[in-house]
C-alpha cells in the first residue's frame, strides 16, 4: 500500500535557520522522499520536529491529495512498477494544457545529430506548424485526422506530400514511446496513429533513367571541370557498384582489390545485421576505382573534402551540367541507384527479391526466415555483371577506351 506523510530531515537544518518540507512516500517497504517548495522554522514545529504550522500542514495535504490522485492512475493492485518509476511518474509536470510536440519534436531532434536528412524533419515540422497557424502543437491534436487534411495540404507537392506526414508520425511515436510506459499502465499519450498511413511517392518515376540515357551518361566527355568530372565519375561508380550512396563512397574502409565490404551509411544502426553488403568491382569500373583509391578509405574523397556535406555539394554542382547534357533537368545522385535497379527489374529480367538485396534493403515479408539464412553476396555480384553487360555491352569500346586512358594516366 502506498502511504504520503510531510515530514522534514531534523539533522538538515539551512543556514538560514530553516528546514525543507519533505513527503515521505513508502511504497512496498520501501521509502523514497520528494522535496516540496515549502519551508518551516522552529516555530512551525513541535518539541519532536513535527509540522504543526496550519497553513503549510494544509498545503501539503492538498499535494498529497494530488500525489495520491496520479498514483491511483497506476493501478498499483494490479500493476507492480518499482517505487523509483512511480516517484518519477509523481514528480513529472502536469501541463493542464497537455503535452506540447513541437517542443517535443525539437528535443527530439537535438538528441539525435546523427540522423540523415534532420533537415528534412526541420522543414517538415515548420510546414506543419504553417498548417496548423501556431507554433505550439500539442501531443492529442495529432490525430488521424489532422494528418490527413495536412497530407492534403500539400497535394500540389508530391515530394512534400510523401515526406512531411512520414516525418511528423515518426516523432509522434518516438512522443508515445517516451512519455509512455505500457507495461506500467503509464500512458500520458493514450492515442496512436496506427491508422494513418502517409501516402507514398512513386520516386522511381522521377529518378530512373532508361537504358539509352545511362549509355549517353557513360558516353559523356570529360570537360576539366573539376566538379563536372567528379559528379559524372561518381554516378557511374553509384551506377556500377550496385547503386552505393555518396555517403557510402566517402566513408567505405574494406577493399582488398576485388570486393568493397562496407555497412550502409543510411541503416547500418537500425539493423542487425549493421547492414554490411559485399560489392565485387566489375572490369567495367574498375579504372574509376583505382583513379580515385584513398590511403585510409577505398576512395579518397576524405581528403579531397573536409566533410560529407561539402563532397556532396561538388557532386550536386556537377550533376546539374551532366543531367543538362543528356537532356536530364535536375538530375539527382539516386538516380544512379534507381537506375540501376529498374534496368536490373524491367530490362534484364532480374527477379525483385535479387535487386532487394542489390539495394541493400530489408523485405519485412522475409524478416524472420533472414534470421536462418547466412546471406550470401554471390548472386547480387553475378547480378549486377549481367547488369553492366546490358547496359554498357554496346559501348563497351568507348567506355573500355575512356577507362583504359583513365588507367594509363593513374600509372603515369
């Protein structure tokens, strides 16, 4: 049975002559303390250090009238929380207004620097906010609902439409996890939104290139421009070495001259498996892959580049030139991951579960049978050489050309 009693410790007397009310909370045999905002002097006190004072004796039965209101929340009779929880649980502000999540989200977003795209998730929260014409949103306004009138706010943005309301659910169930505890019986946020499901962005649309667009890539001269040359180098290396990220190029360690081991930048710390896929480097790239070998990592665009973020604003740079040569506007870095995989689907026929593991993905539907299997890089690697002979077959002189001059010059 949990009890409360307004005590003080007689042995922590302040300089000032006074003492700090406490209310003694014992729960299980066990005791705990809380610290309250009121002070008593000798006068407030009995002989044997009991509060005898009216007024602070009132105030703190009206606290622990309220204490004992949020511990009948908890169901203790049925549910056994340690005595530490449920001081937490005591001590927590209740804002009578209720949880607010924009201040959540950006706490939120403080803890965790190291995830791709926080800009994304800042500019999703501004729209939202733009949305709703506040900047103060609270935890139960989030609902089914509201989402799916923001979710047709932005109807006249695709992009936006997919990646805002993705954005605002995956905070607002980091929200649910964090203030409540199910096993407990603690829920300060009781609603979920299960039932709300963002719309999904048909990204390959935009991003894949056909066929005869790659060949016109990989036919493309050089032109001294530094930015312009390492944006069209590094989209054939995306290209070829099954899709890689530009993050994945600045940072990969392992290369032992034919296989480039590494853990996917983007998922490596949400997997079990740290997301580790084994590329062989096919004839076709491999000039590229020596031009720009690194003393410490597999490339050297470390030390070309003092961060991630400035090497993929040389590449963006780039790729505007590139994609206007062949008649692309706009042309992204994925679009060589994307390229790669609907050619691999559409064009040589290769089965989707294959490209699943070409991409390094997850599929939720085999998650479980994974668990049994040890993966096995060579059918993705066999996969990806009938990809490049497809695609770059035809101009396998000029490309071998361009590559071999490539090599010629790295000897020199």
């Amino acid at each position: 049975m949990a009890t409360f009693k307004a005590t003080i410790f007689r042995d922590r007397q302040r300089p000032d002559k006074s003492w700090n009310v406490v209310i003694r909370f014992t729960h299980d045999r066990k005791v705990r303390y809380i610290s309250t905002t009121m002070y008593v002097t000798k006068k407030d006190l009995t002989a044997s250090f009991k509060i005898k004072n009216a007024d602070i004796l009132d105030r703190c039965n009206d606290l622990i009238k309220a204490y004992r209101e949020r511990v009948n929340e908890l169901n203790l009779e049925f549910n056994s929380i340690d005595i530490d929880m449920i001081v937490s649980y005591l001590k927590q502000k209740r804002d009578r207004n209720g949880i607010s999540f924009t201040d959540f989200y950006h706490y939120w977003m403080g803890k965790h620097p190291e995830i791709k795209g926080m800009k994304n998730y800042k500019t999703s929260i501004n729209a939202f906010c733009a949305f709703m014409g506040r900047d103060n949103i609270l935890c139960d306004e989030i609902t089914a609902k509201t989402m799916k009138a923001f979710e047709e706010s932005l109807k006249d943005r695709p992009r936006a439409q997919s990646l805002y309301p993705n954005s605002i659910k995956t905070v607002f169930n980091a929200a649910r996890e964090y203030y409540n505890d199910e096993d407990n019986g603690i829920m300060r946020i009781k609603h979920s939104l299960d039932r709300y499901k963002p719309v999904e962005q048909n990204v390959a649309a935009k991003r894949a290139l056909d066929v005869e667009v790659m060949r016109a890539v990989f036919s493309l001269p050089y032109k001294g421009i530094r930015r312009y040359d390492l944006a069209l180098d590094c989209f054939k290396l995306s290209f070829c070495l099954m899709g890689m990220n530009s993050a994945d190029l600045f940072n990969a360690t392992d290369f032992d001259g034919k296989t480039i081991v590494y853990n996917r930048t983007k998922t490596k710390d949400r997997r079990t498996d740290k997301a580790e896929i084994h590329v062989d480097v096919q004839p076709y790239i491999m000039p590229l892959v020596e031009k720009y070998r690194g003393k410490g990592r597999v490339f050297n665009f470390c030390e070309q580049y003092s961060s991630m973020a400035d090497f993929n604003r040389a590449i963006n740079i780039g790729l505007k030139q590139v994609g206007r040569d062949v008649g692309i506007d706009g042309l992204q870095f994925y679009s060589a991951r994307h390229s790669m995989a609907t050619i691999a689907v559409n064009d040589v026929g290769i089965s989707k579960y294959v490209v699943n593991d070409m991409l390094n993905h997850t599929d939720p539907a085999l998650k479980v049978t994974e668990l049994y299997i040890k993966r096995d890089f060579k059918i993705i690697n066999v996969a990806n050489s009938e990809v490049l002979n497809f695609v770059l077959g035809q101009t396998e002189g000029r490309v071998r050309a361009d590559l071999q001059t490539l090599q010629d010059n790295n000897t020199q």
